[in-house]
C-alpha cells in the first residue's frame, strides 16, 4: 500500500508536542525479577572486579521482559554491536551476570558471518513475583527519549503510513488516562488463569498511569503500543481522553473480510463464484465468525478466530485440524490461499497482506478523514479498531463506515 507523499516531521506541530510531554520525566518504568530486588537498590555493583551500573542490569532484563509478552516467544537473538552501543563496553559482564545467576539462558553462541548469540528468560523468572523498577539512569532516560520522540521518515517508495498521522497517533496517546483501581482490581480477578497475560496487561495499565508511553509501528504498517496488549474489558470500559469518558469502533472480522478484497481484486478462476459470494456476505456484514460457531460447532469466537488465524497465517499441512475444518466451508477459498503463498514463496506473506491492507484504510483513510475534518479529536488505535472520546461518536462512526463501504462495496 502506497501514501502519496511523506511530510517532514519538522513541519508537523504535533511531532513537537511529544517532545514537549517527554520533558519532565524523571524515570522509566521498568520490569523488575523479585531476584533482582536487592541488587536493584545499590547504583552500582563489583562483578568479576568490574563496576557495572545496577540500572543497566535490569533495563536488560526488563527489555528482554517486555519482547516476551509482546512477542508471546521466549528467544532473544541479541546482537554484541547493539549491546555495547547501548551500555559500552562491558556489555558481555552484565550478559555473564545475568547467565551466570540463572536470570537468563545461553540458547547458542555466536557464529561468526550465521547468528549472534541467543538466549531466553529463565522460566522460574517468568513464573515468579516480577515487579516494577523506577529506572532514573539518565543516560538511560536519554535515550528513552530520543526512541519515543523520533518517528522514522519513511521514504516515499516504501512508505505505509504518512509521518503526520504518525506523530498525530503518539502525540495523542500522551492525551489518555486510565481508571488505575479499577482496570487492577479486574486483572486480579484473572490472576490465576494466566501469569503472562495478567503481568503484561498489569504494566501496560501502570505504564499508561504513569505516562510512560511506548510504542513501534512495524514494517507492515500495524502500530504497536501500551494500548494493544490491553485486555478488551478495560480499553472499552476503563479508558478516558482529557479526561472525558470513550468508546471504541471496530471493522468486524477484519483479517477474513481483506481476505475477501484479495481475492476479488485478484479476480481468481480458482474461487467458485457462489462459494465468493457467501464469503463477501458473511464478512462484509459481520458475520464470520459466527458462522463458523454454528457450522463448525464452535463454542466461543476466540476459538473461532484461532482457527481462522491458523489458517490465514500458517503453513497450511494437510493434517492440521483448522486447515480441515475451512476447507469443508470453504474448499476453493481454502486453495486459493494455498497458491497464493506458494506463488509467493513464503507462507508469512499472506498475513503482511492482509494487516498492510487493514492499516491503509484505518490510518490512510479513515484517521486522515478524521484528521481533516476534526483535527482536534485524539484518537487511539488498536489495529482495527479506533478508540475516541464518547461525544464524537456520530461523527467517528459516520467516516468510520463511509470509508468502509468505499472500500468494499
């Protein structure tokens, strides 16, 4: 998907607003293994008779941390030229530190011209008490910093999504507040079901309580941040923008209804035109998922989304149960994605289609509209879905679904 044009961020009055509500801060909040605890309160510490900094040590296994649950993969691939340059030359102690205490694990040694080193968290540290490390290293904050306040220019030939909407979409995240007792007192209530869910979602409510924002727009144009790990219940019912109540709107089965626009665009002989059309009928009203509930016996819709997921973004074996069960509602379809990511020669590549597709029309479209029109409503986004304040909700949704019939209908 291409932008037209890439506007400097120079030029863009919000690009300086992050700037601006970066300049009191005084610390990162940080990822702290209870194990760390005592070492954590000293500046710094003597190891293999070196003076290593204490805040150096956790930000490492705080990143490391924040890249499992973001990533939901215990194994880090950590280049030496990136650890030295972020904490100079004695990266390798507080690397040896960390292996040598068990805080984490070598997986494979560097090989020269192949890999670098690749370690994973002990699994007693991700399963343990981990709390939380106000990190004041300036260096450290520094650097914070300048990451948070520097939007990537794209250039023009690649570019996904315009630098404006970029420095519009942080800037506003700085604009949220979260109902802090309540979001925690609903994510004690899920504690005991699953460690990492619970802890993930915990420092995302604390991060956006504490304004510590962070967040990466990745290759395929899909905007990562504090927000998008939330769990559904608090972003729809625990959010606030300047200081007044939101909701959300959401593009329904969003990833099989781009899976529709490419096989119609691509006009295929090899999808039965009635099989087509049920397909455009199911996710251009909605109805997906549920449809798969009750021809497939399914009891609840993250089953059913698993399923699909599977499906869309795997390497489609003829043994794998999802893969079998599309195919009896959906055989010609179910080739059609086979080919396609053979055609491609990656399986991965249907995926990055479809969630490049999915960002051109929330952010080109429908955030540029909405940028036109209202400038001064501030937006979140959650992939598919746009969170707003409460009393735009006429307006959001008017532009939300033109936008979607324009590109579907």
């Amino acid at each position: 998907m291409m932008v037209n044009s890439v506007i400097k961020l120079s030029d863009i009055e919000s690009y300086s607003s992050i700037k601006n509500n970066l300049e009191d801060k005084k610390c990162s909040l940080q990822f702290l293994p209870i194990s760390l605890e005592k070492i954590s309160k000293q500046k710094n510490f003597i190891y293999k008779d070196q003076k290593l900094k204490s805040a150096y040590l956790v930000d490492i296994i705080h990143n490391l941390i924040l890249k499992y649950y973001f990533k939901k993969e215990n194994k880090f691939h950590l280049m030496s030229s990136i650890l030295k340059e972020k904490y100079g030359y004695l990266y390798n102690y507080y690397m040896d530190f960390l292996t040598e205490n068990k805080i984490i694990i070598l997986l494979a040694k560097h090989q020269k011209g192949k890999n670098a080193r690749v370690y994973a968290i002990n699994e007693y540290i991700l399963r343990g008490n981990i709390i939380r490390f106000n990190n004041n290293d300036k260096t450290l904050l520094k650097k914070y910093k300048a990451k948070v306040s520097q939007i990537e220019e794209d250039k023009v030939e690649n570019s996904l999504i315009d630098n404006d909407i970029k420095a519009k979409l942080v800037n506003d995240l700085f604009k949220v507040q979260i109902e802090f007792d309540r979001s925690i007192f609903y994510l004690d209530s899920l504690k005991d079901n699953d460690i990492d869910i619970y802890n993930r979602n915990r420092y995302s409510v604390e991060c956006i309580n504490d304004k510590h924002i962070f967040y990466h727009f990745d290759s395929y144009g899909r905007m990562h941040t504090n927000f998008t790990i939330l769990k559904t219940f608090i972003r729809k019912n625990c959010l606030l923008i300047n200081g007044e109540e939101t909701c959300e709107k959401d593009l329904k089965n969003s990833q099989p209804l781009f899976l529709y626009k490419l096989i119609s665009d691509s006009e295929s002989k090899w999808v039965d035109v009635d099989e087509l059309r049920l397909f455009k009928l199911l996710t251009t009203e909605g109805k997906y998922y549920q449809y798969l509930m009750s021809e497939l016996n399914i009891t609840n819709k993250v089953e059913a989304k698993e399923l699909t997921y599977k499906v869309l973004f795997g390497r489609n074996g003829s043994n794998n149960k999802s893969d079998i069960l599309f195919q009896k509602l959906f055989p010609t379809i179910h080739f059609f994605i086979k080919l396609y990511k053979k055609e491609m020669g990656d399986y991965k590549v249907l995926a990055h289609e479809l969630q490049s597709a999915e960002s051109n029309l929330i952010f080109n479209k429908i955030i540029r509209e909405i940028m036109n029109l209202y400038p001064d409503i501030k937006i979140v986004t959650v992939h598919d879905s746009i969170i707003f304040p409460k009393k735009y909700r006429d307006d959001i949704e008017r532009i939300f679904d033109q936008k979607v019939i324009e590109e579907f209908f």
